[in-house]
C-alpha cells in the first residue's frame, strides 16, 4: 500500500517562506471575489521593497509559484504543482502521479503537528477490515488547532474528483465529507481532553513567535517531540501560551463559516 501526502493550508494566511533576507511571506487562505488569494510579505526590520528578491516579487505578484518549486527542488522533495483554485483536482493528480493508495493530509501552518498521532491514525487505517473512506481527528474537534490530520482513502478522493461540480466545495472538499458524513465511512479519533481552545497554529506573527519559543525549549533534546511534549512545557511555562493567547483555536473554522455563508448568499 503506497501513502501520500499531501500540505495544505486552509483557512487565513498561511506561511510560504523566507527569503535570504530573512523576510517572511504569506498567503491568504481564502480568495477574493475574483477567486485570487492574498499574498504578503512581514519584512524582518523595516519595510523596504528592494530587499524583496525578484522571483518572490513574482510570487507577491501571482505572476509565478516558482518559490515554492525551487525549494522543492533544492530539497528533494517530490511535488506536484496543479490548480490553485480546483482543490479536488490538484489533490487527485497529486495522487494519481504518485500511484497513491492512501493519501495523508497535514495543514503547512501546523508546523507543531505530533507524527505520534498520524502514525496512530494510520495505523488505525490499515488495521480496519472494511478500509474506511476517511480517518481524521476533526470530525469532533478535540485536539489543540494546529494538530488536525486526515487520512484518506484515494479511492474516495477520485468519486468526489468526479461528482463534485460546484466551485467551493472542490475547495473544500474535506469539510463537504464532514457535513455530509453520513454518506461517508469515517472515523474519527478523540482525544481523551478536550483541548479544541488552544491554539498551536501559525497565521499570525504572534503564532510564529509561540512557535519558535517551543522549538527552542525542544528540538534539541528531542527533534520528533509531540503533543505531551509540548503541554508540559506550557505547564512549567505559562508565559510562552500568552503570546498568543488573544487568538481564539476557532479561527479556521470561524473563517470556514463565513466563507460557506457568502457562497449560500451568492
């Protein structure tokens, strides 16, 4: 059985990069009316457009996703670049090109997400008799924001690839699975505390700050630390959770809702 993967970023910006400068660059996680994303740049001192390379200027520009595929490519990492807009469509050539089984889906701003717990829904995946459509731990939102995963079976990715016509839930797909599960094999994985209201996730300048802080308390002793990990550090140091305490864990799927809601009104 061959497993993909695939990061994504929903909902509100999102981190892309960091140029030699040390400047970073986001992009939104919704479009506009003309169905284009924001993109940014957080300067790492004081604004200054020169010290914005030229293919990150392009990027700025959606004149080029180039960035992302040179870094790609300079890691190693396979890739395929498909339709920005069409979600469904980019994921399912994704994985046709890949000869995928199984596709594993990771948010790219939840750079905190615990492998223990993927490894647990895989796991769960391939032990179950009948392979269910999807195993996830967002179908009842227990988890802290920023260590949501899913894993799907390709199988149903190619029905949705073929039967869904509307442009928004092709983007959003995953959350059409979720409010119409009972027409799909899904199970879900709690966790034993509910732990929805923190937020360990990366969509403003704060959030990255928190980030780096439990980095710098973990990475070096232990570079595979995980959810356990990083609840005791808050515990022992309450200060690091109130960088970004004034951000609610709902966000993402705050964002969610309104965007659903002017597709209704539309």
């Amino acid at each position: 059985m061959n497993f993909g993967m695939w990061i994504v970023a929903q909902f509100r910006g999102v981190l892309v990069g960091m140029d030699e400068f040390g400047n970073n660059y986001y992009r939104s996680k919704t479009k506009d009316l003309n169905s284009r994303e924001r993109r940014w740049v957080l300067y790492k001192s004081e604004p200054d457009g020169s010290l914005v390379p030229p293919e990150w200027h392009a990027w700025l520009h959606h004149t080029t996703d180039k960035p992302l595929i040179e870094f790609a490519k300079k890691e190693n990492i396979a890739y395929f670049a498909g339709s920005e807009n069409d979600i469904i469509d980019r994921i399912y050539k994704t994985g046709e090109k890949f000869s995928c089984d199984v596709l594993v889906k990771i948010n790219a701003d939840c750079p905190l997400i615990d492998i223990k717990l993927i490894e647990n829904g895989i796991n769960l995946f391939i032990s179950s008799k009948n392979k269910p459509d999807l195993v996830t731990n967002c179908v009842e939102e227990t988890f802290p924001e920023g260590m949501q995963y899913s894993i799907f079976n390709f199988s149903i990715i190619k029905k949705i690839w073929l039967t869904l016509k509307e442009s928004f839930w092709r983007e959003y797909f995953y959350r059409f699975m979720l409010e119409n599960k009972n027409d799909f094999s899904i199970i879900n994985i709690k966790n034993e505390q509910d732990l929805s209201k923190l937020r360990w996730t990366v969509d403003y300048q704060e959030d990255l700050e928190f980030v780096k802080k439990i980095y710098n308390k973990l990475y070096t002793k232990n570079q595979f630390f995980g959810m356990n990990e990083i609840i005791n550090v808050l515990k022992e140091n309450p200060e690091i959770a109130k960088i970004n305490e004034k951000y609610s864990g709902k966000i993402g799927i705050n964002n969610y809702n309104n965007s659903k809601e002017k597709f209704k009104n539309q």
